[in-house]
C-alpha cells in the first residue's frame, strides 16, 4: 500500500437546501473570480475606468463558456452521439467537459463584442488577462479532481492518483460496497495536478516577463498561449480518456502544436510599447505659466465636474484613446495631456485608430458615459 498516494474525493456534489452544489462549477466559478481580480488589476494600471473587467465579463464569460461546451462536444462525439451516447448530456456541463480552445475562441468573441462597446483596443484586454487566464485554468482543473476524471495512465511513482469508480446510478458520488469506496486498481499520473501547477507557473512567467520587457498590442497573452500549450503537449499525451485520435495521437496535441505555433508567429512579428489609454475628451497640459488648459475637453464645453472632462477620478469615459506611457504619466499627474498628443500628435504607444474600437472614431463628439477613468490608482510598482 502506498501511503504517499493522493486521494481522490468521493462526493463532487452536496444538495442545500434541495439545491445540488457541485464542486466543478465552484471551480470554474472561482477561477473566473481569480482571472475578473488579476484582470481589473493590471487594466486599472493601464487607465482603464475601474470594474471595466466586469463589463468585459459579462460578454466574455458566457460566450467562453459556450465555446468550451462546442469544443469538448465536436473532439469528443462519442460519448453524446456514438454507441450508448446520450446527446442530451452535451448540455449537462456539470458533469465537466470545457475544452480550453472553445474556450478562448469564444471568451474571445465575447471580449471583441464588449471591447467595441467600451472603445477600448481588444489587445488591451488581453494583455491584462495573460497572467490571470492560467490561473483560473489551474483552479478549474480542481474540479476535475472531485469528478475522478482526466487522469494519466497507470504509474508507480509515489504522487500516483488514487481514482475512485464514480456510481453512475448516482452521480456524483463514488460507487460503494460495505460502506467503503470502489478504487479503481492500481494508481495513476494525476495529470490535473501537473496542468494546475503548470498553469502557476505560466501565470508566473507570463508576469514576471511582462514587467521586464512591458509587452503590448498583445504580445503578452501571446506568450501566454505559447508557454501553456508547450506545457499542454506533454500532459495531454500523459491522459487516456476517450479522445478523438490521428495517427495515435490525441487531437488536442496537434492543436496545442498549431497554436503554439500561432502565437509564437504573432509574438514575432507583431511589434509596439505597452499600451495606456486615456479619456477621449482628456485636455491638453498648460503651455506655460498661467496658461489655461485647452483640448478636446474644453473645445467641447467639458468641465472637471461634467462627465466626460478628462480628469482623473472623474466620470466614466465611453470611449478612449491610446498613448505611451510617457503621456499617460503626464496625464496621471496633471489631468491633462501633452498638448502635441491632445492635438493630434503620436504618442509612444499611440495605435492605428482601427485598433481602438468604435468609440474611438468618435472622438471628436465623444463625452461622458459611465465610465470613471483609472486616474491615479493606474500607478503600480510593477510598471515602474
């Protein structure tokens, strides 16, 4: 008997109140919390209006959702439309089944939709995601864990996976014979525990080389993708779950090889600073000692307590505009805008104005939403 084994749960579902509680969904739940927290963080730093991550949720989440569902459905048929499948399971997601890809191919969609709605450039988003996506995957591979599902094939090693015979008579619960659980024989790689403590370290690494090397328009949820499906490789080919083959080679391998491959093109080629965002609307800085402050702001008839002034703290801005980060520092400290940039002129990490969203074409006309600018909580230590 091998006392160094991990266990598995034996109940992945309670009933409160009549209600079932399952453990899957608290993790998923949780890791959408975990990813909405990193998010928020790191797009507040960008000067991104405060709880922005929420609007972005709302579309985000259910769409990732969705496609998670689609993905895991098509690379998975048989258990919904072959022999003794069930297609009305496709809809039963407690039981788990999200595949990643559909994942971010959906969650994608929905964060397009919403970044249009906000005129703010999606690549934003995404760069403020990276570190926190991985770390939601890591929490919502726990829920795997209670389902006693996705392991690794048989091991000897001392961290093998105790997996019990989960009761298909009552799901959720593991089968039992004398008042004691069915294991299944022998122990396995706990593959959920590799991808979850690998998922940690992407989010690490993603972090820690964003702050070095301050990526942009989407480079860093570019690395992202690259560290996790290098990682992806190796435990999916660990896993013996019924998967759609090629070759003798689980389907999700070739994929996590395109993708690498994809976001190790895009990392490549793609180019620019970090990307900050201000108001539409945000004023031009004095030119001079006792000269007012002028732009778009003031053109427009704007005032620090109208919406849409472009003062930091002030209301919420429907529609922003993208600078370097040495004039969203002016910005930071003045409320106001170098007035090369307000008038016109390039900033550092200024992008092509298709890159910014619907709001941003409006940006002669643009005035108050409800929306409050980042103003001062942008600071961090980890831009500086």
């Amino acid at each position: 008997m091998n006392l160094a084994a991990i266990p598995s749960p034996t109940t992945s579902v309670w009933h409160v109140l009549g209600l079932p509680i399952r453990a899957y969904a608290i993790c998923i739940v949780l890791g959408i919390v975990a990813a909405v927290l990193v998010m928020e963080a790191r797009l507040r730093r960008r000067g991104v209006a405060p709880w922005a991550s929420l609007d972005l949720a709302v579309w985000a989440v259910p769409c990732g959702i969705v496609g998670a569902r689609i993905y895991h459905v098509i690379t998975s048929p048989g258990d919904y439309f072959g022999a003794g499948g069930d297609p009305v399971r496709a809809f039963f997601i407690w039981e788990g089944g999200l595949g990643i890809w559909g994942a971010v191919a959906g969650g994608a969609l929905g964060a397009w939709l919403a970044a249009r709605q906000m005129g703010l450039p999606l690549t934003v988003f995404a760069d403020a995601l990276a570190p926190g996506l991985p770390l939601a995957q890591a929490i919502g591979r726990f829920g795997n864990w209670f389902n006693n599902e996705l392991y690794g094939r048989p091991t000897t090693l001392p961290w093998g996976l105790r997996v019990h015979d989960m009761d298909r008579s009552n799901p959720g619960h593991a089968t039992v014979i004398d008042g004691q659980p069915v294991d299944l024989p022998g122990l396995y790689h706990p593959t959920f525990l590799y991808e979850a403590l690998w998922d940690v370290g992407v989010a690490g690494v993603v972090w820690a080389l964003d702050r070095r090397f301050r990526f942009g328009r989407g480079r860093a949820f570019a690395l992202y993708v690259m560290a996790y499906t290098l990682g992806r490789c190796w435990i999916e080919m660990l896993r013996t779950d019924q998967a759609t083959h090629f070759f003798g080679i689980r389907l999700n391998v070739f994929t996590s090889i395109i993708v690498f491959l994809a976001a190790l093109a895009y990392f490549l080629l793609v180019r620019g600073p970090r990307q900050y965002v201000v108001p539409v609307g945000a004023g031009t800085a004095p030119d001079g000692p006792g000269t007012e402050a002028s732009g778009t702001a003031e053109a427009s008839g704007a005032d620090a307590g109208e919406p849409g002034g472009g003062k930091p703290g002030g209301e919420r801005s429907r529609a922003y505009r993208v600078v370097g980060e040495e004039e969203f520092r002016a910005y930071q400290e003045s409320g106001a805008l170098p007035s090369a940039v307000a008038d016109g002129g390039a900033g550092a990490g200024d992008t092509d104005p298709g890159d910014v969203g619907a709001g941003d074409a409006a940006a002669g006309d643009a005035g108050a939403g409800p929306n409050e600018t980042a103003g001062s909580a942008a600071r961090s230590a980890d831009e500086r």
